[in-house]
C-alpha cells in the first residue's frame, strides 16, 4: 500500500479528481459538501491496475487552511499535484509547491483538470517547469477531467508508474504516526487516524503519547479490521490511555528525542536561491504538528529553534518554518501570491549545546557546517555518530538511536560510545589529574574513583576505569600509580621512632599525646599502614606488624580460657589496648570468646 497526498489550489478540482478515481467522497462534512470547499483533511482509497492499494490524503486549497493541508502533506512519500486547465496557475499553486518543497518531498505527477473546458497544454508546459524547479524532477503530466472521465485510465497507469518508483519504507524502523484526525466511537473509545511512514504497529504495543503510554486496543486500515500495519500506510488507531490530540504524534518509547530544540540548517524555497532573514518567531511544521518557536540565528544559514513544545524528532527530520501573517506578493508565480512558507529546516541536532559565552553561537555555526550537507529534504545526508559525538562527546547507544543514528564501532565501555579523539584526550586528563593528586596528597592511597570523575566530568564511574591504563591502576575504589610510594622523611623518621619505642613494649600501643607529639596524626598512621610499617587494632591503636600473632602465642601459654585482665597481665599492657586487640584476635581466628568473660585459643590457631 501507499499513501498519496493531493496538492493545488482552491476550486481546482482536487476532491472532485479524488472522488472519480475512488468512488468515494473524500469531503466529510456537511458544510463542505454545501460549500462546495475543502475544510478538513479527506480521506479516501482505491486498487490501482497492477493490484496496488492506494491511498488520497485530500488536503484543502484554500489560503486559511494552508495548516490543514501541511498537517496532510507532511507524513506523506509523494503529492498528486493539481492544477485547473481553465485558470492556470494561482497563487495557493504557489504556496503549495513551496510547501513541498521546504518539505522535502521529490515524487509526484501533475494532473492538469477540467481538460474539457480549456486548452491544457499552457498549463501543462507551465506547471512542469514550475514543479521541476522545486525539485520534482521527472514527473509525469496528463490531462483530466473529473467530470467526463476524460485521461482517468491514464491517470490511474501514471499513479501505478509513480508508486512502484516511491522508495520501500522500512518495517523495522520505528513508528512514529502523526494524528491528523482524533474522534470517538460508541463502544470503543478514543480512535485516532494518520499516515505511518515506516515501522510497524500491531495490536497490543504500547506507544509513547505526549508524557505518557497509550495501548493500541484494535486497528484499522483503509476500514478494515487488521492486528497488524506495516508503513506506508493509512491507520486508524484504538487507544486505551493517553490524550491525543491532532499534531501529537504516537511513537516508539525511546526510540525518538522528546525536544523543544534543535540545530538546523536552512533552505531556501521559492526558486530564489537566497536566504532569507527570518523573523524571530514562526510556526514549525513537521508531520501534523504546528509549534510556534522562536528563531536564534547562528550564522551560514544555520539557526537554532526553541520550540513552545516538545516534539519527537531525529536528526535528518525536515521542518517546515512558516509565518502565517506574512504576505509578500513577491513569490515565483502570481502576482500578489502570498507566500508565507520561508523556508525548510534540516535537523541537525536534537540535543544542542547550551550557548552560554559570547561567540558561542558562531562557534557552534562553525561546528555544524560539514553536517549533513549533502541537501536539505527526504533525501538528505543524515547527520551520522560521528558527527553527533564530535558535539556531545560522549553518548550511550540508546541516546544515539533516540537521536535517529545508529552507533558506529564498538563503545568505550557498557552503552558509552566517545569521540576518538575526546577520549584520546581524556585519557592523557586522567594521568595528569591522578598524579596532581598523588603530589598534593602523598599518604592518600591514589585518587578515589569518583573525585576522578568529578575532575573530569565524566557521567559515569565506569567511564574512569575503562580510562585507565598503565601504569595507573584501580584498586579499592582508588586509582593508583605504580608501585606504593613511600613515607615522607619527616613521616618515616617519626614511624621509626615508633616502633623503636614498640620494640620495648610490643603490646602497648602508644596514646593519642604521644602520637601527636611524634606528629603521627590519622593521615600518617594510615599511610605508615598502608606502606607495612605498622598495624592498626582499632582506632588510634597501632602496634608492630606481626604484634597479633605474637599476641596470640603468648596467650596460648595462659590457662585456657581465660579472661581480659589475665590476657592484659600477659601482655603486660592497658585494658585501653587489650580489649580491642582481644577483638581483633577474635576477628582473625587467634582466639575465641566463649562467653561474656571467658575466651580461649584454638589448639589450631597459634600452630
């Protein structure tokens, strides 16, 4: 199936063309049908010659509903451009071409109506030139009549030649599917409408509506009851949950940027190959979403959009920026046109930088110029990871995904994918940072991993350590450098003194005035423990290496069990020292306590 929009201005024969090809009334309403004017989108279908389904979205000519036709046009590959043979071309002609081509859209034919009533072929030679100009190459001209009949067979052949040529959409690709249409149904609820593109939506997902999910309750294509849709498609949605509204979209979770801005690069429109200066506030297209935003130029035809609301979007989307009180009556075509679509808008980011120094806004411009470049529209390059990573620096894979890339080579570590060259530089940060820590803070054993990632604003504590290399080193939450460094002289001198003292005493720790009188404050202590030179029992208890075992010799001599003050005596030391070094004797399986005042050693324990 594919899904065709029409295009043209008012009273030119669009729906009545609709009509004929499918025996359906494109025109819903009541008024519409009394006026004889299309107000609302219309929707109607029909099977082509070689088996095809096809679909019309029949948009309205008139100038008021330029939004209406822009909320039809959008999701849609190709356009039935219409023009009426008997007044040529007019102003909403004109609007409508420039519509489509700040969208991007390259597939269509042209069909010429009410061939019966006037000579086409002005018509048709105009129109072609206009159309090939906005870049619809290649497409084919007939002329019509809606009334009589006259050129539908070749139309319908031409609709079958412009189908097969519209590129395959992707089943697999995620969905996005803009609401063009929202009502209820007795019975079953709220039921939306829209074009899928690409993707796939079966009954029972779970789709990302505004901040929200909505379950897809039942579907419907052209009608008929389906579990399951693949795009391009016409789609009627029933949802359970949400609160959809026409230019919502429903989408993937995750798999698109919910933003209210973006970097874009613009294209000019009109056939005047010149940028044009844009007001600082306009409506952004997209789909059947209209956003009112305000512009912030950044200088070689590339600005940055503040939406008023958050929209899915990927790099690559196309924008339409439209300003619905310009008239300027100096398009291509029709004296006193008025044309208020400015210009089109390739995303090129969808996660900006903030623009906080002066001359950030250049910078940026400068940043972005070899993104994309290839052309703005459909068809356009895409921003690829690279690009996106030389800006963020740092990305996960779904962020990239969400973004509309699929990330290239392997990650750095879990789902973080890094700009070579950043994390290049990152490594060489982590070295220098490490060891200014290691000199400003020598009895520290090496930088803890999260100051690391505090100086170096990583997002992550698993980015440091897949930043380490040797000769640096995690260990115990800490990243070291080669070998421990030894003490300090003055705190070596002061350590030795120590254990001098120890050597007489082995069990008698000294207390905290000696301590600070050796100048041994914790920091000290914990590097001379660190470094091997003493052993810490408890808090500002420390003792020679080996005093444990020691400890637990000798206590093995005493009649077992035995108790705190028999084990002081033997140790000849304080109940300050021997409490806790019992405790520690307890911890490492030297001795056992029994009860509240026995302990006893193991026969196993001191062998």
């Amino acid at each position: 199936m594919q899904v065709v929009a029409t295009a043209g201005h008012v009273d030119h024969g669009k729906s009545t063309l609709v009509r004929a090809l499918t025996g359906m009334e494109p025109d819903r309403l009541a008024e519409e049908r009394r006026r004889g004017l299309t107000i609302e989108l219309g929707y109607a279908w029909t099977t082509l010659p070689s088996g095809e389904r096809l679909a019309f979205v029949d948009v309205p000519g008139h100038e008021r509903f330029l939004g209406t036709m822009l909320a039809g046009v959008g999701p849609v590959p190709a356009v039935m451009f219409v023009v009426a043979a008997d007044e040529g071309w007019m102003p909403q002609s004109q609007e409508h071409l420039v519509a489509l081509e700040a969208l991007g859209v390259r597939h269509g034919l042209l069909a010429v109506t009410r061939a019966d009533l006037a000579d086409a072929a002005p018509v048709v030679e105009e129109a072609g030139a206009r159309l090939a100009a906005a870049g619809l190459t290649g497409v084919e001209a007939l002329t019509v009549s809606g009334h009589t009949g006259q050129g539908l067979g070749a139309l319908r052949q031409a609709l079958d030649r412009l189908v097969s040529r519209l590129p395959a959409p992707d089943p697999e690709a995620p969905v996005r599917l803009w609401i063009d249409r929202v009502f209820s149904v007795r019975g079953s609820g709220t039921v939306v409408t829209g074009t899928l593109p690409a993707g796939r939506v079966t009954v029972g997902d779970e789709l990302a509506l505004g901040g929200g999910l909505a379950r897809v309750r039942a579907l419907e294509c052209l009608k008929e009851p389906v579990t399951s849709v693949t795009g391009v498609a016409r789609v009627a949605v029933n949802l359970r949950g949400g609160a959809p509204e026409r230019g919502r979209a429903l989408f993937t979770p995750g798999a698109w940027t919910m933003t209210d801005l973006a970097d874009v690069r613009l294209s000019p429109v009109g056939g005047t190959g010149e940028e044009s200066v844009l007001p600082g506030r306009l409506t952004a297209h997209i789909g059947s979403a209209a956003v009112v935003c305000a512009v912030r130029p950044l200088g070689d035809g590339l600005v940055r959009l503040r939406l008023a609301g958050p929209l899915p979007l990927h790099v690559g989307d196309v924008l339409l920026l439209r300003d619905p009180g310009r008239a300027t009556g100096q398009g291509v075509g029709g004296e006193g046109a008025e044309v208020r679509v400015l210009a089109g808008a390739s995303v090129l980011d969808v996660r900006p930088p903030a623009l906080r120094r002066r001359g950030a806004a250049r910078l940026r411009a400068a940043e972005l110029a070899g993104a994309g470049q290839a052309g703005t529209g459909r068809a356009g390059t895409v921003p690829g990871a690279g690009e996106l990573l030389r800006t963020h620096r740092l990305l996960r894979g779904a962020d990239l995904l969400a973004m509309g890339c699929v990330p290239e080579g392997e990650p750095v570590c879990g789902d973080w994918y890094a700009d070579p060259a950043h994390w290049s530089w990152l490594g060489e940060r982590l070295a220098e940072t490490v060891a200014r820590h290691a000199a400003g803070r020598p009895l520290e054993p090496g930088m803890p991993v999260e100051a690391a990632r505090n100086a170096l604003g990583l997002p992550d504590r698993r980015l440091v350590a897949a930043l380490v290399r040797p000769p640096l080193a995690v260990t115990g939450g800490r990243i070291v450098s080669g070998p421990p460094p030894g003490l300090p002289e003055p705190v070596a001198r002061a350590v030795s003194r120590l254990r001098a003292e120890l050597s007489a005493r082995p069990f008698l720790a000294p207390e905290a005035g000696r301590l600070a009188e050796l100048g041994l404050g914790p920091r000290e202590l914990a590097a001379a423990v660190r470094a091997g030179m003493l052993l810490r029992i408890a808090e500002g208890i420390v003792l020679l290496p080996g005093a444990d075992t020691a400890a637990a010799r000798l206590l093995a001599r005493l009649p077992q069990p035995f108790t705190v003050s028999q084990a002081r005596q033997a140790l000849d030391t304080s109940r300050r020292v021997a409490v806790p070094l019992l405790e520690h004797l307890d911890r490492g399986g030297l001795t056992e306590r029994l009860d509240g005042v026995n302990r006893r050693c193991p026969v196993t324990a001191t062998r």
